[in-house]
C-alpha cells in the first residue's frame, strides 16, 4: 500500500499535473469506507477473521496485475486510477473491522497498548522500506523519463507479489478469530446496534471524534505531498520516496515510545496535545521549501501522527466490549472515509493559491477544531483526563 501511494501519486501527477486530480484518487479509496465499512463491521463480528483477510489480501493481488497489465498496455488513464482505487478502498473497508477486532484474540488485555504500538511500528517499517523502493524503482527504470510508466508497472507487480504473500502469511496465524455472532441475523440491525452503542458509550464517541479531526485536517499532507515535492521542493519521485520514508522513520519512533510508555498516564490529555501537535508541525511544513527542512518536519509529523493513532486505537479497543469489538472499529473506519471532507477544500487552496499554503491552512484548522471540539463536546472534554 506504501509503495501504491508513491507509484499512483506519481504517475497520477506526471499525467494531470493537477493537485485536485490527486483529491479525486484519495476519494476514490476513501469513499468505499463510508459505503461499506459498517457491513464489513458485522462481516468480522459473523465470519472467522482469519479468512476474511486473507480473501481481501488475494483480491488486491488480482486487481493489482489487472492495473499493472493497463499500464504496460501504454493505455493507462486517469479514470483507470479512480476504478482500481474504488475496488482498493471497497476490499479495505470489508476487511479492516476484522484485522483490528483480530487484536485483542490474540494478545492479552494488559498489553494492548504495547501491541497497538508495536504493529503500528511494524506498518510504519513499511512507510520507509516501501516509499523508497517505489521512488528508486521508478526514477531508476524510468530514467528521468516523466512520461514513461513502464516503472510504475514494474512497482504495481512488485506490490501484487506482496499482496499474495500477505495472504498466504495470515493462513499460519494458528487462531481463525472467533465468530462473536450467528451469521443468519439481520445486517441492518447489527449495524444500527453498533451506532447506538457509540451514542449511548460517551466516551467511544470521543475518541471516535478525535480520530476524524487528523483525517481531515492532518492527512491531506499525505494527498497533496507529491505536488508539494515537484512544485515546492522542486524534487523527483525518489524525493518524494525520501520524505514519505522520513515520515514513516518519524513514526517508527513515536509508535516505540508509545510501547515504552504502555502505561502512561493521562492518556486523553496526550491524545489530544498530539492532535494539537500535529496541525502546528503541518502548518509548518508548508511554510518551508528547503528539502533538509522538509525532512525533519515530516519525520516529526510521522512521529506525532504516530503516537496519536496507537493512542487512539489503544484506547477505544479498551472501551469496547469484545461482542461489540468489529463494528465499533467498523463505525470508527467509517468515519475515516470522510477524509475527503477536508481534503477538497485544501485541494481547492492549492489549486488557486499553492500547495504550501494550502498545507499551512489545513495545519491551522486542525488546531483551532481540536479546540473548538475540546471546549464544547462534553464527552471529549472528559477523555482530556481519561487514563
């Protein structure tokens, strides 16, 4: 999925040179987790988790060749980029209830933090190995050549190989993942129980909250980087390898101090400086356009974005109960399919006034809202001193 990000960012760019273009692809992978996360929801709650993922691992394996062969062909479009991202975002969203509500039949309760935190280094290993291997691939086979996709395919088949053997891995977890309920009921009541669920738990909905808030207003720096690196930074695509890797170094290190700290006290009170940490270090990245500078802020970004996510993630599997567990994770994923929301209208900032300021507004609104939602949500003012 790391290196996806590096070859269709860069190829998407190389073909439209348009900032909102990248905004319809994001879309196009987020959409599906507003669409279909609550069923994927009752999908971890009714079926064995173990198969559920390794079913969506080997349909991203097939739908990835079909989209390597259409930019071999020479005939690849952008519209090809907003299909496959759909189908992308579609197997994701049936999928990512399972793998979370997976978490805790696994590990025991008193070491959640630490597992939240350690997968998460694990995923943020793949931020640096994967992003740097896409941008070299491509600048390497490529040559310099800007309009030549032949190694963006070349990546598209690297990534159809890791997709088979994810698949093949989660078969040898000795554990299928409990079924929690009867396969037979109805869908739409199970789904509706996990949104009053959310209404009725003050503090699921708080968190539920602070997870949006850096979805919309945090992750459009994912988005728009490409067009930050080639129209601010004046880089190449092994460039834009190079800051999503120091990201995801940056990361690497929040989400270790985030397992050292398993036990950290006043947990709603770190989540929510994160989020204000967060916006500052954004609205600052864009403010810069020297590369040295850049890297830094970025790696910083990663390491906030980090430890706010395995905060996050910790603690609302901690308020769930285990029978409610799929699609809770499922609304929360839902929720992140809004991401579109904010990344439109920074999109349209970019578009008319640059990519930097628009990176600038989107780190300053994130701040202000985290605030504004702080001050005025009686739930999440008491997540603030929740441990």
């Amino acid at each position: 999925m790391n290196m996806q990000i590096i070859a269709r960012g860069w190829l998407v760019y190389a073909l439209t040179s348009s900032a909102l273009d990248l905004a319809w692809v994001t879309l196009s992978f987020m959409l599906p987790s507003v669409l279909f996360s609550l069923y994927g929801g009752v999908l971890a709650d009714r079926l064995p988790k173990r198969r559920v993922i390794a079913w969506a691992q080997a349909l991203n394996c097939a739908a990835t060749l079909v989209m390597a062969a259409i930019i071999f062909s020479g005939d690849v479009a952008f519209w090809d980029f907003i299909w496959f991202g759909f189908f992308n975002g579609t197997v994701l969203a049936l999928s990512m209830p399972a793998r979370q509500a997976f978490v805790p039949e696994i590990i025991p309760e008193r070491l959640i933090f630490t597992a939240m935190a350690l997968n998460t280094t694990g995923w943020n290993l793949s931020r640096i190995i994967g992003p740097a291997v896409a941008g070299l691939l491509i600048a390497w086979l490529a040559g310099g050549n800007k309009t030549s996709a032949y190694g963006v395919g070349i990546v598209y088949l690297v990534i159809a190989s890791l997709y088979l053997f994810s698949a093949l891995t989660v078969l040898k977890v000795d554990r299928p993942g409990k079924a929690e309920r009867n396969r037979d009921g109805d869908s739409l009541s199970d789904m509706q129980e996990g949104l009053r669920y959310v209404i009725a738990h003050p503090q699921v909905f708080a968190l539920i909250v602070l997870s949006i808030l850096p979805f919309l207003f945090g992750m459009p720096l994912n988005t728009l980087l490409p067009a930050f690196n080639q129209d601010v930074l004046q880089g190449h695509a092994d460039d834009l390898g190079y800051l999503i890797s120091a990201m995801g170094g940056g990361a690497i290190i929040g989400s270790l101090l985030m397992a050292a700290m398993g036990d950290l006290r006043k947990k709603g009170f770190w989540l929510i400086v994160s989020c204000l940490g967060w916006g500052a270090v954004t609205a600052a990245f864009g403010a810069f356009d020297m590369q040295f500078i850049a890297l830094a802020l970025i790696a910083l970004i990663g390491m906030l974005s980090s430890w706010n996510m395995s905060l996050n993630r910790g603690m609302l599997q901690m308020a769930v109960e285990g029978h409610m567990r799929g699609r809770i994770m499922s609304i929360d994923m839902m929720s992140h399919g809004l991401m579109p929301l904010g990344v439109f209208p920074i999109s349209l900032v970019a578009e008319y006034h640059g990519v930097g300021a628009a990176l600038v507004v989107s780190g300053c609104a994130l701040m202000v809202i985290t605030l504004l939602v702080t001050f005025f949500l009686p739930s999440v003012r008491r997540t603030l001193w929740a441990d």
